[in-house]
C-alpha cells in the first residue's frame, strides 16, 4: 500500500528481456536507506517487488500482463520514473490510499499554464468515470492527485512547482500515455452497492 507521494525520481539504467517479461534494474538513492529482497516499491505507480539490489540501484521483473496493462513496458534506458516505498503504519497518510494496481491508461491530451501551476488533460475510457468525483484523489504515474475538473472521458488535474521538480510530470507531453489508478474506496463503495441492490428485498 502507497499514498502517491514520490520519495524521489530514478533512472532506469538497464532493460533484460526474460522469457516471461522484463527485467529493469533502477538506479536511486534516498528509498535504498532500508531496501530489501521482496520488498514493494511503485514504479510509476505499479507495484513492483525488489528481487536484487545494490547500494545503488534495485532490481525489479515485470511480466507480460503488466508490460500489457500499464506504461512500464514503454520505459527505455534512462528514462526516469517515480519511486515510493511501500507506507509504514502510523505514518502520516499525507495522498491517499495508494494499491499500486494500475486500473487502466491514460493519454494526455492538453496542458496549459497559468500562473506558477499546469493545468493537464488526461483523456480516459468511460468506464472509469463513476471512480471519479470533483476533487477527488486520482493517482497518475504514482502521484496522488486532485481532481481539479470532470468531464465523462477526460479529467483535469492542475500541478504546483514542487510537483513539477520532485516527479516525472513535468516531462510529460500532449500524447503521453499514463498510468492511471482510481480511488479504491470508490471501488469498495460500488461493489457494495451492486451486491445490496441485488439481494432479494427484505433480506
């Protein structure tokens, strides 16, 4: 579990393709301080498990499905991703609750600038729509986000400076593919709804 706050960016220094997916090895620095074998750490927002590490850098496999669902299998070497480690009960929840299980992609489809802030598009399948709520949290590329504004197959999210600065946002472009993550609790809300409303009355 994650809250969608970036302890910092990384940079993947080597791709191995493996028979059943890839291998990434990352190079960072603040979030190796505690870093063990089998410990869970978002890769752009997709939970992903250390199976090596060095003082350096950490090691992660990625197989097929996810390389299908999410944008990890666009990373190339060097580019820079989003890294989190996994939250510590009683620490403060300061995004929201984060599973790292990326829902669907996203594409970019407009960004603006206005005052010291972006302003981003991200167009989405419909789908999705009934996880999101105006100023709800959404989770993009592993940062918790605002919903800053709702339309049914897009949404805006607007972005400060340190933002900007800490994670990968700022290279995003207008056509940049993004992973995309809903609110779990809207989730559990809807599966509640769906099983009540279908249980004979009086029950």
């Amino acid at each position: 579990m994650f809250t969608g706050l970036v302890e910092e960016k990384g940079l993947v220094l080597r791709i191995e393709q493996c028979a059943n997916g890839r291998r990434l090895v990352i190079g960072c620095s603040l979030i190796l301080s505690d870093v063990q074998v089998d410990h869970s750490i978002a890769v752009n927002g997709v939970c992903l498990t250390v199976v090596a590490h060095t003082a350096d850098s950490f090691t992660v496999d990625v197989i097929e499905e996810t390389l299908r669902k999410t944008i990890i299998g666009l990373l190339e070497e060097g580019s820079e991703v989003n890294l989190e480690r996994a939250m510590q009960l009683g620490a403060r929840l300061g995004g929201h609750i984060v599973l790292g299980h990326v829902d669907t992609t996203g594409v970019v489809a407009k960004i603006s600038a206005i005052d010291l802030d972006w302003n981003i598009w991200i167009e989405f399948p419909a789908e999705y729509r009934r996880y999101l709520i105006p100023v709800g949290s959404i989770c993009l590329n592993g940062v918790s986000l605002t919903v800053a504004n709702l339309e049914p197959t897009r949404f805006m999210v607007s972005i400060i400076p340190h933002t900007l600065a800490v994670t990968t946002i700022g290279t995003l472009a207008v056509g940049s593919r993004v992973n995309l993550e809903f609110d779990v609790l809207a989730k559990y809300a809807e599966s509640a709804s769906l099983y009540y409303s279908s249980m004979p009355a009086g029950t």
